[in-house]
C-alpha cells in the first residue's frame, strides 16, 4: 500500500460529475416520457433472469459509467411504474421528483440517524419533520415520534409502545409467556394483516386478537366491540388496546374515531389509529367530520411513501407522550457513548424504535413538505380524491360496469356482461371468477395497473388514486380498457364453458 492510499471503489470529482450529469439525464428523461411507457413489463420471472445473466459473482470490476449504462437500461425497461399515470394498484405513490433528489443527498452525506451525535443537523431535521407531520393531521405537534420503513413498522412500534404502557411491568423481565395476564387487542375484521404479525412477533399470539365485524357502512361495530371487551373483563381478560383505521386498505373506509376514542378513555386502554393510508386527508376542510376524535389518539402510524408522495421508504409513528417510546426502546450499554454538551440533552433515535442504525429518511419527506406546502397538499389530495369518484360515476353510468364502494381516493366496481343468463348465485359465482381473471389481465398487460377487494363476498378491482400525475384523462381510458378486456375474458370464459 502506497502512502496515500489507492483505490477502485472511490470516484475523482471530474468522473463523478460525468456519471451524476448522464445519470440525472436519463431519469429526467424517464419522469418526461413516463406516461409513454408500459405501465409493467410483460416479461416473465424466467426472462427477467435471462436478460439479467446466469454469470457468478465476477472476479475482477467494471467500470462505473458502463455499469450505470447497463443498470438503467434494466431498470427503465424490466419495471412496474407506480408513477405512471394509469398507475392505481395497492396503496403506493407517484413519488415526487424532488425526493430522489433527497435521497441522493441523504445518500451522499450518509448520516447515522440514530445517535445526535452522529447526525447533528439530520436528527433536528427529523424531529422537525414529525413536528410537522403532526400539524398536518391536525394532531398537537407536541406528538413525538420518528421516521420508520412502512406502514407495518409504524404500526408494530406503536403496538410495542402500547403494551409496555398497558401491560404487566414484570414482562420485561419475565416476559408474556410467564405473566399470568390474558391482554386482549380490539380491531375490526377489515384491519390490515399488521396486527397478526405483530400479535404472533410480540409474544401475545393471536388468540388475543378481538376481530370486531363491522356494520354495513364498513366501520366497526362499536356495540359489539364495547360487548366484547366488557365479556372479556368479566372472563379474567385484560384488555389493554383498541385499533381504530382511518382509511381501511380495501375500501378506504375511516371507523367512527370519535366513539372509538370515548371507549378507550372508558376502559383505559390505549387507543392506536392505523392512518398509514388515509390520515393525510384530514387536511382537507370538507373532511375535518371524518377524522374528529383524531386528537384523542395515544400513537398514529401514517405513510409519507402513501398519500405524501415520498419515494419508498418512508413511514412514520406519532406518540401523543414519547416518553413511552423512550421506556419501550431505551438501552445504555457502556459502549454507547452519546452523551450531549454544555448540558443539553440530545435527542437519540436508538431510544425511540427498533432500529438503531437508521437511514436519513426524513430528507425527502421533509424537503417535499417545504416544496408543496399545506395548500399544495390540500389541493393534490382533494383533486385524487375527485379523481376517485369520478372513476365511481362513470362506473354509475356504464351498462357493463357496477360501482360498488367509494370512499377517500378508493373506488371498487366490477365488470359485469351485458347478458349473463344464470341463478342469482351461479351468476355471483361467475361475475368473481370474470373479475379475478380480468384483474390478472390487467395487471400483467401493461396498459393499466389497479389491484383487488373482496367487498360483500363480491370480488372488485380497486382503484386508489395517490397519483399526482393521474389526470381525468387517465380514467376516462381506464374505464375503456376495463370494458374492453372485460368483454375479451367474458367471450373467453364463454367458449371454455360451452
């Protein structure tokens, strides 16, 4: 080794502007012609590998400007788009330019956002982004909590913060399988599979999950709800949570927060609103109904990655008293030696989650909330939101299409023949078997991306709008494809059946 080292993985000034400048060219050349693209490949896993190559691990280096050539190529043409127009399936966003460009920067300083002193203006920068997080639900800012991966994280470390606050305190010494406690967590049967995850990784098993059914509106039933924590209370069960959702993943749906929030004061138990997808509405003035009770909540989990427009990853959990994040997640061991100057305490995102080396995610989410700002948001969210019954009332008006749910920027419908001569129950049979095929279709044929709901024991295509680039257009001609594959896969199903 040389005095001054040498070596292959560092990049000279000159070269890496080279490559920065080429690389910013193609992506900007990408985000101008999305629209114009597939919306999926049709390729095959078998020939994604293909093209990909068989070789092994290669012995010797390429050079990067080869490398970024070949990857882009890859990756322009092998993808699924969720920033094209006629992108609606699941609950991911267009992602703002402005956030790649934050996750470049973030990338490029690489701050350790878990300890302050490894990331000094990083962790003020994501204690700012919370803060302001909070104020766009409409909850105090004195909400504290930190940036996570997704919705299940967010979700998980509220559920953790929940159970040390409400559970035995001899758990965490002797842990769940050893306290003679039967908790007991109350959600609807519409909430997302994050709950078991977290029931069957935390120790408490599924057993304790109470699924509440919900009422014909989708809302969970709060009589049978109130019921079934007063049984389990007489039966020797100690109920320590309610999960209410503010925007189920199926239909969009938002349960009654308020009430929710009245019988969790009545029992004591922690209250969690799952808003990961739906809580950036409660911006909206017309909506300020619908999320009443927000308030009350003891912890949020919100996706900026959902309906904030974030690149992927970016969610985030709020607490109303963080101090239960920092009794959930606090360790000192001797070798952590973060400790603040001229007596100031540091904030250290280790004591907040489960993570302690953490990414810088807040950049982007931070720098887009700067860049739109509140009425840029209410407006991009209040126009989805049209967008989505838009697509309803034209569903309303076709012969060969029935609308089924509308709620936030959520519609399901289903394609329906204009003659199907079968019983009411054979014809219910067929009508989910015709929608699921046609879903398969359009998922993999390129032109338009949406995704499934079961509602009613009717199988839908789901359509969420949290696409700024989506324009009335686009549904227009969503409706038309729909129609026109559905026709297709009727005339297909027919002849397999004759």
């Amino acid at each position: 080794m040389t005095e001054n080292r040498e070596n292959q993985i560092d990049i000279n000034k000159n070269e890496f502007q080279k490559l920065g400048y080429q690389l910013i060219d193609r992506i900007a050349d990408l985000i101008d012609n999305i629209d114009k693209k597939p919306v999926t490949t049709t390729k095959t896993p078998s020939e994604l590998q293909n093209i990909l190559g068989h070789q092994s691990l290669p012995e010797k280096g390429t050079a990067p400007d080869e490398l970024l050539i070949k990857t882009t190529h890859l990756l322009f043409n092998n993808s699924l788009f969720n920033g094209h127009p006629k992108f609606l399936g699941y609950i991911t966003s267009s992602a703002a330019p402005l956030g790649a460009l934050a996750d470049l920067l973030a990338a490029s300083v690489n701050p350790n956002v878990g300890a302050h002193m490894l990331s000094p203006i990083a962790t003020e920068i994501e204690k700012q982004t919370v803060k302001w997080l909070a104020e766009f639900i409409g909850v105090s800012p004195s909400y504290g909590g930190l940036l996570v991966s997704g919705g299940n994280m967010a979700n998980f470390t509220a559920f953790l913060a929940a159970r040390t606050a409400k559970a035995p305190k001899s758990i965490s010494e002797n842990g769940i399988s050893n306290s003679t406690e039967k908790l007991t967590i109350y959600c609807s049967k519409t909430t997302h599979t994050w709950i078991e995850k977290a029931a069957i990784l935390f120790g408490l098993g599924t057993k304790s999950i109470r699924w509440i059914p919900t009422t014909s509106s989708n809302k969970i039933d709060e009589d049978v709800l109130e019921k079934t924590i007063t049984e389990d209370l007489k039966n020797g069960y100690k109920p320590i949570m309610i999960i209410g959702t503010a925007g189920d993943v199926s239909t969009g749906t938002v349960d009654n927060l308020k009430n929710l929030s009245t019988i969790s004061k009545t029992y004591n138990l922690w209250f969690h609103i799952d808003g990961a997808y739906g809580i950036p509405a409660a911006i909206i003035p017309s909506l300020k109904d619908i999320f009443e009770g927000v308030t009350e909540a003891d912890s949020i989990a919100l996706d900026p990655h959902k309906w904030l427009y974030s690149p992927l990853e970016a969610g985030c959990t709020l607490v109303k008293n963080p101090q239960h994040l920092i009794d959930t997640f606090s360790s000192h061991p001797e070798y952590y030696n973060f400790t603040s100057s001229e007596g100031e305490i540091a904030q250290n995102y280790y004591e907040f989650g489960l993570q302690n080396s953490r990414g810088f995610r807040a950049l982007k989410v931070w720098l887009t909330l700067q860049h739109l700002g509140r009425s840029g948001y209410e407006k991009l969210i209040g126009e989805d939101i049209e967008l989505s019954k838009l697509l309803f009332h034209l569903a309303e008006k076709h012969d060969e299409l029935e609308p089924v749910t509308q709620n936030l920027s959520i519609t399901t419908f289903r394609y329906i023949p204009k003659h199907v001569k079968m019983s009411l129950d054979d014809k219910n049979t067929y009508l989910n078997t015709l929608n699921e095929k046609l879903l398969n279709e359009l998922q993999t044929g390129g032109e338009v991306f949406l995704s499934n709901a079961i509602v009613n024991q009717k199988y839908c295509l789901r359509a969420c709008v949290v696409n700024f680039r989506t324009s009335k257009k686009d549904i227009k001609e969503i409706v038309d494809i729909v129609i026109r594959e559905g026709q297709k896969m009727h005339i297909k199903l027919s002849n397999q059946n004759n």
